[in-house]
C-alpha cells in the first residue's frame, strides 16, 4: 500500500475562523427566528424531494466519494477538496463521472485471494484496517500541508463509515470526516426536571402560558466554552458528543454525561430513556470551525432524562468544553432559540423535545407536519444497522 507523501497534496489558502456568537447574531437574518427557520438552519441541504432541480444542480457540482464506480456513494467531496489529491496515490478521480474512487491495488502474491489484476480503481477487496490506514495517512498528509483550517481542530478521535449491509467500511480522524462528506453519528440527551406551578406565568410565546396547579418542565442548559473550535459560547443540549468507532451509543452517552455535566454513570445508566433519533443534511459554515461549504449528514441517536427533586443533582461542568449549566424555564430557551443562541444540531433536538412533551403541536405551530418530518431526513448513503455490537 502506497501512503500519500505530503509532496503530492496541492495546498489552498486558508481562511478565517469562526465568529464569535454576537457575530453570528448580527450577521444573521433580522428579527427572531422561527421553528421552521432553525430546521432550515440546521438541514440546509437541499431536498430532492421538494425541488428536485436545486437537488440535481447542487449534487453534480461534487465528487461521488465510493469505493469503486458501481457501489453506492459515502459521501460527497467539494472540487477543491477532490483536486488536492488528483495524482495522489490510493486515490482516484474520475471528471467525467465525478467520481472520488479510493483505490487500493490487489495484492500481487500469486497465493493472495486478492491477486486479480485491477481492472477498475476500488477498494472494495481491501480490508477495513486497510481502508482505514489509507484515510489515515491522507488526512495526515492534508493536515501536514497546513492547507484546510478544519484540520486545525484535529482530534485524535476516529469516526466509522458503514457499507450497504451496515459493515464497518473503515475509520477517518473526526476532523477529517467533512471533507469527505459522510455520515456522522452522536448522542444528544436533554436533562429536564418538572415541578407544579405556584402561581400565573406568563410566557408571551406561541407555547402558551402556565397557570397555577399546571405542570412545569425547565431544562439544563450549558454554554460551550467560548475557546472552543466550533461554536465557541453557544448554548448547547444538556450532554452531547460524537460517536467514536467501535463505540456503543449509549456507552457514549454514559461517558459524556460524566465528563460533561458530572452525572453519575449509574444514574445515567438507570433512568435514561432513548426516545429515537434526529437526522439532518448540514451544509457546515464557518462557525462549525475551517472552511464553509463542506457537508455533513448526520445521525444523533437522543435521550431523556428527568431529575427527581429528591435526586438533589445539579449539573456542572468537569472539564473545559462547558463554562457553566444553568436550568432554564422552556419559555427562556424559546426566546435563546428565537434569538439564534444555541448550536444548529442542539436546536432541533429541542424542538424534537418539545413535541414529544406535547409543547409544540399542531395548535401552535403552522408549520408543524414539515417541522417533525424535517427532523428525520433520510439519507442517500448506507448508514448504521443498529441493535449489533459496535465493531471495531
């Protein structure tokens, strides 16, 4: 196996970092926004099904990243991205298709299984681990250029990409995983306490108000340190974090909920509840940190989880990802959705939590059907079969 030396990438300028959350706020759409307008913000990839042309125009202006010509596409990959790695061994670019082939050569040991001669570029007799060495040294090689910002934020972490049957294909450096475009996975959890109004509450929103003896839920809301890469001071879910490969969802769940907010694992593990998943084709800008315009398509499995009174737990941080949690009345985080505060991702798994607790609904909300099925975009690409192991 060839490894791509640093001397075949071609380099590109870097651009700024990301904006600050006034920044974002100021540059953003006048006035408040709505539900429909945090969907949009968040699954801004266009649907075929809706305008198909917009759909058709937009995709044939990337490169099909696959692992030969007929099987299905992993993801897709800008131009610029695609012709850094134009002569780059392992990888194939076919303009005519608009193909991005990862190709690993057949072994040439008459005794391999694997000893065919390559009559189309492709992966496809390789092994995971070799796939995954092969990303791996090419993501090295694009980060030792200096060339893509978004390898700035380099992780040490490794995300998997599934094939059609839910195999593991191979593993790629989380920050690397938008360059190719493919699915992400996380985990997102929303802590919640519920307790009965005392007196008349007066939200002002199209959730209505809260009267004396109704229920009230309030939800732990941390703020994402203000150094961290991408949306640095956001407001975020109460615990959420990327699915590493090879780890289970909720083992996931458990560790970042330990190092995020300081729940106990046991309390976790005991009282969590999965209520399902939202999914979302994001076109990235400069505030998810490096350059805007990659893609990314992903998948956060989402939890509940309510506190007792007699739990006696508040959530903190205990590392530096998180300045502070502070638990906040629904209408309050409303008006810091309306106001364009909190990360894209983290606003629709609220808004999925509002409609599962009955807050959001066909009542108060037009636009209530597109809202729900948006939440839930299907995907073009193989994706997790869920209910296995997690491979390695």
């Amino acid at each position: 196996m060839t490894d791509p030396g640093k001397s075949d990438l071609k380099p590109l300028p870097p651009t700024p970092v990301a904006p600050n959350v006034e920044q974002r706020i100021m540059e953003g759409k006048p006035g408040l926004r709505t539900n429909l307008d945090l969907v949009n913000e968040c699954d801004n990839f266009p649907h075929h099904e809706t305008d198909p042309t917009v759909y058709d125009t937009r995709l044939s202006s990337y490169y099909a990243f696959r692992l030969s010509r007929s099987t299905p596409t992993l993801g897709y990959v800008l131009p610029f991205v695609a012709e850094t790695l134009r002569g780059v061994p392992s990888w194939v670019l076919d303009d005519d298709e608009g193909l991005l082939i990862l190709h690993i050569p057949q072994s040439s040991n008459p005794s391999s299984p694997n000893n065919a001669p390559d009559s189309e570029p492709g992966s496809t007799h390789a092994t995971a681990a070799e796939r995954s060495a092969v990303m791996a040294s090419t993501a090295a090689a694009m980060r030792a250029t200096g060339a893509f910002d978004v390898l700035k934020g380099w992780r040490d972490e490794l995300y998997p990409v599934y094939g059609a049957g839910g195999e593991l294909l191979f593993s790629i450096e989380r920050a690397a995983s938008p360059l190719f475009g493919v699915v992400t996975y996380g985990v997102h959890m929303t802590v919640f306490t519920k307790s009965v109004s005392t007196s008349f509450v007066d939200s002002g929103g199209e959730f209505g108000s809260k009267k004396e003896g109704e229920e009230q839920i309030k939800i732990w809301v941390p703020r994402r340190a203000k150094s961290k890469q991408t949306y640095g001071g956001f407001l975020d879910n109460s615990v959420a974090g990327g699915i590493a490969a090879g780890e289970p969802a909720f083992e996931c769940l458990v560790r970042e909920a330990e190092e995020e907010a300081s729940l106990p694992a046991e309390l976790v593990r005991r009282r969590t509840k999965a209520v399902g998943t939202v999914s979302y084709f994001h076109v990235r800008d400069k505030m998810a940190g490096g350059e805007a315009g990659f893609l990314q398509p992903e998948c956060q499995f989402v939890y509940d989880l309510e506190l007792k009174e007699e739990d006696r737990l508040e959530l903190r941080p205990s590392d530096d990802e998180v300045e502070g949690f502070t638990l906040m009345e629904v209408e309050k985080v409303k008006e810091a959705l309306a106001k364009g505060e909190f990360k894209p991702n983290c606003a629709l798994v609220l808004l999925d939590f509002f409609v599962r607790h009955g807050l959001l609904d066909c009542d108060n909300e037009e636009n209530y059907i597109e809202i729900v099925s948006r939440m839930h975009r299907g995907f073009e690409f193989p994706i997790l079969r869920t209910g296995r192991q997690a491979p390695e």
